[in-house]
C-alpha cells in the first residue's frame, strides 16, 4: 500500500519507518524544512533505539521517503495518517493548531477521496471539527473519511511497541475507513498477533487519553503509597511487589520515584481533564493525580535541600537528564525542575546523559556536561539520579564515592539498594524506602 505520514517526530518517522519495514511504500511529510534535510540525508532528529538502521535500509530500498510539500504527500497516498505535535495550550488544554493546518492542506490538494487519519493524541470528537474543516477548504464535493488510530507506542521502546502492539484501537464511521486501515495494519496483526479493535471515532479518541491517565494514576498512586512508607518505615518497593503480583493489579508502573515526565503523560492528562471539564463533568480524580506528581518532585527537593542546608555555591551532579532511559526527550522530564529550583538557589550544576545532552544544553548552556558518570560525579556535594539509564544502574559505586566532595546521592529512581549504599558509606535518600 502507499502510505502518507505527516510530521516526523517521536511518532510519525517510527511509523512511517515501521509500515516502510512491513512493506508499505512510505512518504513522510514535515513542514520543518531541517528535519527533512536531515532526513534526506540519513541523520536522524530524534534518537530511539533502531530507528536509524531501519530508516536507512527502507531509504535505500526505495521504500521510505521524505518531502516538505505537503500537496505531494496528499497526492502520494489514499491514506494519510496526521502524526503532528498536539502540545499544551495556554490553558493545558491541546493546541491543535497543527491538526487543522494538515487538515486544511489535505483539504485544498485532494482530487479523490483520502482518509485522514488522526494518530495525534486528540480530544474526544475532534474528528468531527476535522470533517467540517475538510468540507469547508476543499475545492470540490470530493468524498473522505476520516478516523482515528490512536498510539500507545513508548518513547525507548517505540519499534517494538509499534511492530507488536498490544492492541490497535482504530475509530471508523465507513466500511471504506475500516477496510483501508485493516489492509494497512494486516502485515503488523499479522506477525503480532495483536488484536485490530474496531470502534466509533469518538469511543478511539477517548480510548487515548483514559489510557494514558489510567497510567500517570497508577505512577501517583505508587507515589502516593510512597509517602505513607516513608512516614511508617515501610518499603515501598516491596509494597508494589506484594501488590503487583495480583493480575487484577499487576506490577507495570508501579514504580514509585520522582514522578511522571514526557512528552505525553503531562499534557495529555491535562487535556483529559479539560475536556472533561468542557463536557461539564468534574475529573478530581485526575486532578489529584496531577497535584500527587507534582508535589514528589517537590518532596525530593526538600531532601536535597535537608542535605545541603545552603545550596548556593553547592555542585549538584545530574545523572540522566532524559525523562525515562532509551530517549533524548526532555520534555517536561524532572531534570527541568531541579534545574530551575538549583540555578535559582545558586547551585552548580554538573550533568550526565547518554543521548539528552543536546536537548537540555539547548534550554541550559551554562550547565557543565560531563563524558561520563564518574566525570560528572567529580567534585559533587550531591549526586542526583534522575534517569535511571544502564551506565548509572552499573557506575562504580566505589569511583563515585572517592571522587565526590560529599557522598550523598538522593536517587529519583530508587536505582539503589539503600543497605548496599548504607555499607559503601553513602548518606543515600530514595523514594519511599527506608
Ligand atoms: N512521543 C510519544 O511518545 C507519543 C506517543 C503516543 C502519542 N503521541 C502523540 O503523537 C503526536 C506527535 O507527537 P511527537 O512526540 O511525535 O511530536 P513531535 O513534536 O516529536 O513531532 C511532531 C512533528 O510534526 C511536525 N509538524 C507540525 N505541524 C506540521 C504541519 N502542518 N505539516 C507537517 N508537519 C508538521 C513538526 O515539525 C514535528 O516534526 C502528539 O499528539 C502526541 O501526543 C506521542
């Protein structure tokens, strides 16, 4: 089949590499005339763990292809799945200036019908403002549909989670959508296994965000409970464990730690709670989940702050900047906070990570970015773990501990064994654990 994806981020260049790599004839568009150069060049603008190497093969086999012309993608393929950005508005709910600039553009360039396929996390019933978009800018009475796929693919793990999905949620209103989006998903079910629901649009765009809240409420939840350890002398850790190992609860994300970050557990939660808001239904729930994440990272701020007593003049050694391992994105990851909180109370800032570097430096030239974890740790009156990425899980806790000025680690991801770091001299402060 040919395929039209248009914006190549974090979801639309994984998506047009991966139908690229089952055998779909891919044209990516992006209006960032930088990112397509990149492209066109093999260079990768985002890193995630593969992308490269299956862009690069379906690039030469002739399978993959890259434009800035927004009217040569509309012509390229029947289907066309928008995969822009859906940031924050002013107000925490989701701009979608971008999905209604495509959907205008589609719009005014089509001759015969297209489906416009919405794969950008978007509020309940925005496919109907689509439509009416459509309608309005296209030039004649052509036929289109549009629909929605929602994706639930993970920042680190993007490939896999998009070649073997736990599910595809597509939202139809024709036959004509639904046969097109099997055929286009029938070499991924296939090879997965996984199941192709099939729903109304609006049930598919509300499937999003009660996932995605459904997990930042199990993150808060865990946080939660780990506060109440804290305060008893209980171990989160083996609460979660205890929990988890019940299949009605199970164990995944209930990790507790500095708190939720990224790209999409912030903004779409608050999206979640606008639009339940707009609708007239009061989401406390979600408002608290919101109120829980934020008050950890303050929570672990106030331990450093314990530990340091003065931090002006103190060196803080940022160990991960990256919102979770496997990822540059920095979005609305924990490492802004502290940076802020740090360089406001005049404390220096040492960091370290693998592949973010460049992302924060862009927000934080000032800070002194080190090769490697025990570079960083040098000279440090506190190690912060932000990230909890293989290098720092494995550092030479010994090297770590010679080369600081003050062996204190305050851990965001409980990395660490507190008794191991007890017996190697550390004054160590994890989340929830004694
Ligand atoms: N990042 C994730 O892990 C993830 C997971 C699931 C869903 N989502 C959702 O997918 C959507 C995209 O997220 P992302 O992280 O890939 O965003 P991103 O910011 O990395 O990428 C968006 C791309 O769209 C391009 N773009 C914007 N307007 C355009 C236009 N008019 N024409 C062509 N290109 C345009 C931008 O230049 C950019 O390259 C969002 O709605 C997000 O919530 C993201």
């Amino acid at each position: 089949m040919k395929i039209t994806v248009v914006g190549t981020g974090y979801v639309g260049l994984v998506t047009g590499a991966c139908f690229a790599e089952v055998g779909h004839e891919v044209l990516c568009v992006d209006n960032d005339t930088r990112k397509i150069d990149m492209l066109k060049k093999m260079q990768m603008p985002i890193y995630e763990d593969g992308l490269e190497e299956m862009a690069r093969r379906n690039y030469e086999e002739g399978r993959l292809k890259f434009t800035t012309s927004i009217k040569e993608g509309t012509e390229f393929a029947e289907v066309i799945f928008v995969a822009v950005g859906t940031p924050p508005g002013r107000g925490g709910e989701a701009n979608l200036s971008y999905v209604e600039q495509v959907g205008r553009q589609v719009a005014e360039h089509m001759t015969s019908y297209r489906l416009l396929v919405e794969k950008s996390t978007v509020p309940v019933n925005t496919s109907e403002q689509l439509k009416r978009t459509i309608t309005k800018y296209s030039k004649a009475d052509i036929d289109f549909d549009v629909a929605s796929n929602p994706e639930f693919l993970r920042e680190g793990r993007a490939i896999p989670d998009a070649l073997e999905p736990t599910r595809i949620v597509v939202g139809v209103e024709t036959e004509r959508a639904a046969k097109l989006l099997r055929e286009t998903y029938a070499p991924i079910v296939k090879s997965s296994g996984c199941e192709l629901v099939e729903m109304d649009i609006a049930s598919a765009e509300l499937t999003k965000h009660a996932s995605n809240s459904f997990l930042a409420l199990k993150i808060s939840y865990i946080n939660a409970v780990s506060r109440v350890c804290e305060l008893t002398g209980a171990d989160v850790e083996k609460v979660a464990r205890g929990m988890g190992l019940d299949d009605r609860i199970g164990p995944q994300f209930l990790c507790a730690g500095v708190g939720y970050g990224g790209s999409c557990f912030p903004k779409d939660v608050d999206a979640f709670l606008h639009i339940a808001a707009d609708l007239g239904y009061d989401f406390k729930l979600i408002e608290e989940v919101q109120r829980i994440n934020k008050t950890q990272r303050e929570h672990l701020f106030a331990k450093i702050k314990r530990e340091l007593w003065v931090l002006e003049g103190k060196t803080v050694a940022f160990m991960g900047l990256a919102f979770k391992p496997g990822t540059d994105d920095i979005r609305e990851a924990p490492s802004l906070y502290f940076a802020d909180e740090l360089i406001e109370s005049g404390a220096h800032i040492k960091a370290w990570d693998p592949v973010a570097e460049e992302n924060f430096r862009a927000v934080y030239p000032d800070v002194d970015y080190c090769t490697d974890v025990i570079s960083c740790a040098k000279d440090a009156d506190l190690v912060l773990i932000l990230t909890e990425w293989p290098e720092v899980r494995d550092m030479d806790l010994d090297k770590i501990k010679e080369v600081m000025k003050s062996p204190v680690v305050i851990d965001g991801r409980n990395a660490f064994d507190p008794k191991l770091m007890a017996d190697k001299g550390f004054i160590y402060h994890s989340v929830g654990r004694p």
